[in-house]
C-alpha cells in the first residue's frame, strides 16, 4: 500500500519580543524545519540578558521567542546602615551646634538614598556612607569653662574641660587673717560654664578675758 506523503507547511514565521513584549528586530520567515536568526541580545536597566525562552533552531510552527533577563545584583548598603545607626545613638548636647548640624545634614542625606540601588549605582552609597562617616568624625565635642575665683573676686585659673569632666581646682592663696575653707560649688561632671570662689574663714583674736580677770 502506497502512502501518500504529507508535507507540512513549507514556512513559518518567528517573532522575538522583550521582556515586556515588545517586538525585537523583524518577524522571520523560516522554512519548515530550519532554524531562525536570533537579533542582537537586548539591554535592560539593571538586568542582564541570559538566553531566549524557546529553541528555535528547529523551527516547525509559528513561534515567539521572548528574551529572558537575570535582576543584577543589589548595592551593599551594610556599610552606610551602620553609619546611620551610630550618627543617631548620638547626643546632641554632647556636640557643639555647628558640627552637630553638619552632622544632621549628611545623616539626612545618607537616609534619603534610594534603597533599591543596584550594584553599578554603588558609588552613590558609598559616597553617603563616605559623607556621614566624615561628619560624625568632625563632631567636636560640648565643652564648657569653669573659672576660679579668689576672695576678692580676681581670676585664679580659667579651665575648659569636655561635658561630664572635672575641673581641677587652683591652689587657693593664702591671705592674712583668713583661713582657706573651700570652693563655693562643684567643679565635678562639668555640664555648664561654672564660676566657683574661693571661700575664707576670718581668723579670730585669742580670747584673753580669762587672764585679765587674774
């Protein structure tokens, strides 16, 4: 018994689209069981082209071929989450105002950077990172000035010292009659200028109303 042969249809058509479906290149007309011409592999932002999702090296129907991507990888933001983490356990009154105010602006700036940023804008994370960094670096500390004063309210020491510090007091002078009985304040955990006197005791005259009654 003869068999008839049946020949398919002589040609097909291959279309190739992107991601989002949109046409690459021209659609192709190829001949039963023959291969079609894959266009120059398409760019996406932030993806990178892997392959075509259908084989069309044999081609025996109509086909779309769609380009298939891989995301790129994320930026490291390791690095700036610690600095921000550490500008705000920070305490401002422990800061003087103009570099506690440099400080908020690179921390504000560090916290607007996008969060989505691939591994090729990494450059605009570090270089939030790179500011933040700097400015808690710069910070300089609260410092206050406690001065000393004697009886006569004439300067005997002025002393800056850092927030939370102690002063360390001058030797009080000696001044006849009187007997050095202390500082008027604190002088310890610093946290305001501070103004401290010397304080003096008047000497008193010897009691001789016991011998004149001999």
């Amino acid at each position: 018994i003869n068999k008839s042969i049946i020949k398919p249809n002589e040609e097909f058509t291959v279309s190739f689209v992107d991601w989002d479906n949109s046409p690459i290149g021209e659609v192709q007309t190829v001949d039963y069981g023959t291969a079609a011409v894959a266009p120059t592999a398409p760019t996406r932002e932030y993806f990178t082209f892997k392959q075509w999702d259908t084989d069309f090296s044999n081609v025996k129907a109509n086909l779309t071929v769609k380009a298939v991507y891989e995301e790129n990888a994320k930026a490291d933001y390791t690095a700036l989450n610690a600095a921000i983490a550490q500008a705000e356990a920070l305490t401002e009154g422990d800061y003087t105002a103009a570099t506690w105010s440099a400080l908020q602006t690179a921390l504000t700036n560090a916290k607007a950077v996008d969060k989505n940023l691939f591994a090729e804008d990494q450059a605009t994370v570090d270089a939030a990172t790179s500011a933040l960094t700097s400015a808690i670096n710069a910070l300089a500390e609260q410092t206050y000035t406690v001065t000393f004063l004697g009886k006569d309210g004439n300067t005997l020491k002025e002393q800056t010292v850092k927030k939370g510090e102690s002063a360390t007091a001058p030797e009080a002078p000696e001044i006849d009659g009187f007997t050095f009985s202390g500082w008027s304040g604190s002088f310890e955990n610093v946290t305001a200028d501070v103004t401290i006197t010397a304080r003096y005791t008047e000497q008193g005259e010897g009691d001789y109303a016991a011998l004149s009654a001999r």
